[in-house]
C-alpha cells in the first residue's frame, strides 16, 4: 500500500507544473526534478515486498513478448508514406 502511495505522489511530482523550485531558475529548477523523481522511484521499488517483486521478475522472465509483424509492417508503411509527403512538399515548397 505505501508503495503505491510513493509512486503516486512521484508521478504528480513529475507531471506537475508546480514544483519545489521553479524550473526557470538556472540549473537548481532542474535539478530538483533530476534528483527527486529518482530517489522517488527507487523508495517505491524499494517498499514492494520481496516475494511481490520476486513473483513479478520471474513473471516478466516467463512471458514471452507478443509480436505483431502486420502491424508492424503497417506502421512501418506509414512512416515511410508521412515520410515521402514531408519530402515532396519540402521539395515544391523550398526551390
């Protein structure tokens, strides 16, 4: 339970706009981000109990990745299209 407190408040820290020091002073605004949304992390992997976390990893071991070649050949397909489109306006538009 205290784990997903962590993780929680880590991840509002990190998504909000509102931080302990501003990010438009000059290398402490982000440092505060650098160093607190990692020992954040850390503190919450910390609190999951050993047998949760040891169920997990051999999980993520067992489990194979699922594959998806049409998909993939899709998405390829569509970069390669918005790819051409960018280039041939580039090309009009640019000479």
């Amino acid at each position: 339970m205290a784990a997903k407190i962590v993780a929680g408040a880590v991840a509002a820290y990190a998504l909000s706009p509102i931080d302990l020091i501003p990010d438009f002073i000059p290398i402490l605004g982000y440092l505060d981000d650098i160093v607190i949304v990692p020992l954040g992390i850390a503190l919450a992997v910390r609190l999951i109990p050993a047998a949760l976390m040891a169920e997990f990893r051999a999980e993520a071991v067992s489990t194979a990745r699922p594959v998806n070649k049409p998909m993939a050949i899709l998405i390829v397909i569509l970069w390669l299209v918005a790819f051409v489109i960018a280039a041939t306006w580039l090309w009009r538009n640019v000479r």
